[in-house]
C-alpha cells in the first residue's frame, strides 16, 4: 500500500506531465439537468491550474439567476456570428429554437434562419489558445454542437455524454431547477432533443 507522501508525488508526476504538453478539449453534451455542469465544477475544482471552462458566446438574452455573464455565457450579436462564421472562426454554431408555445415562429428572409433562435457558439481562437497553454479546455453544448466539434476535427477533443439515468429523473430535475418555467410540452422536448 502507497503512503500519502508517495500518493502524492505520483499525482505531482502526473500534472507534470500534462503540464508538459497539449491536451485534448473536453466536449460536454447531454440534455438540460442532465448534471454537466457539476461535472465541469468538479474538473475545475479538482484541479484549476489544468482545467478551464470555455464559456460560449450566446444571443440568449433570458438568463437563469444563477448565470453571470462573461463566466457562464458571453453576449454576442447574430451579425458576430455570421461573421464569425464567413470567416471560419467558430469551433461550433448551435442555433436552439426557443421552446415556447406561444412564441410564433418568424423566420429571417432567404436565410432558412428562425429570428426567434438562440445562437451558441465557441471561438476556435480560444480554444486553441487553451490547448497551447497546456490547459484542458472544457466546452459545453447540446450533442448537435458537439457532432459539429468531432466533424470539424480542427483540435483533439475527448466527448462526454452525461445522461440522467432516467428520463423520469430528468423530468423531476427540470421541474425542481426550473420551477414555473417548462410546460409539460418543452419538457418532453428537452427530454427527447439530447
């Protein structure tokens, strides 16, 4: 049985050497309430000086109490995105339609683009920049974001599914976190749209 003094020149050993070179990013996806979050904050918590949340930019102008901008989420406008994406600078482009049955859906003309949608993003900029500092960059987004992330194949990244073990759970998560917010049809979206 190792001591505590070898336990711990072991895990020095270790950070050492991811210290030493480029990591792959960590791609967190799953369905809302699925537990990604306390997935991240246990990463960063576990180990800070490795680990580093890549908040995306977002159009959402809605926002959780507990969100705060420019460390969950950044503010950016639909012409940031188009631009970011002519010119190839997004790692990955999710636009969520806003769930929501009264909401009537318009749609931008010749775009094909709803103007209710909420568009998601990571720049590959920061990303790589993280990469190159030795860090492990973390993203979460919705599994579209994360295949578009694998199709690209622009950095090394490792995927994580987090899933609640039921859909049960998941409905009885939505409800407690976001009580008064979710009609039982945006519930059986969200539950169903992973």
């Amino acid at each position: 049985m190792a001591t505590a003094e070898q336990e711990r020149t072991l895990m020095d050993m270790k950070i050492k050497m991811v210290k030493d070179k480029p990591q792959n990013l960590l791609v967190l996806c799953g369905p809302p309430c699925s537990g990604k979050t306390m997935l991240i904050e246990h990463f960063i918590f576990s180990n800070p000086s490795i680990f580093q949340f890549i908040p995306p930019f977002t159009t959402k102008t809605k926002f959780e109490r507990e969100e705060i901008e420019n460390v969950h989420y950044r503010l950016a406008s639909q012409n940031d995105f188009t631009a970011w994406q002519k010119e190839d600078k997004l790692l990955y482009l999710t636009q969520e339609q806003m769930i929501n049955t009264a909401v009537q859906t318009n749609y931008n003309y010749g775009s094909g683009v709803q103007a209710n949608a909420i568009w998601n993003g990571v720049l590959f900029e920061e990303a790589s920049r993280l990469r190159n500092e030795f860090k492990i960059g973390i993203i979460e987004t919705s599994l579209d974001g994360a295949k578009q992330i694998y199709a690209k194949q622009r950095l090394p990244c490792n995927f994580i599914y987090v899933h609640p073990p039921t859909t049960d759970e998941l409905a009885v998560r939505l409800i407690r976190n976001r009580p008064g917010k979710d009609t039982q049809h945006s519930m059986t979206l969200k539950q169903n749209n992973e």
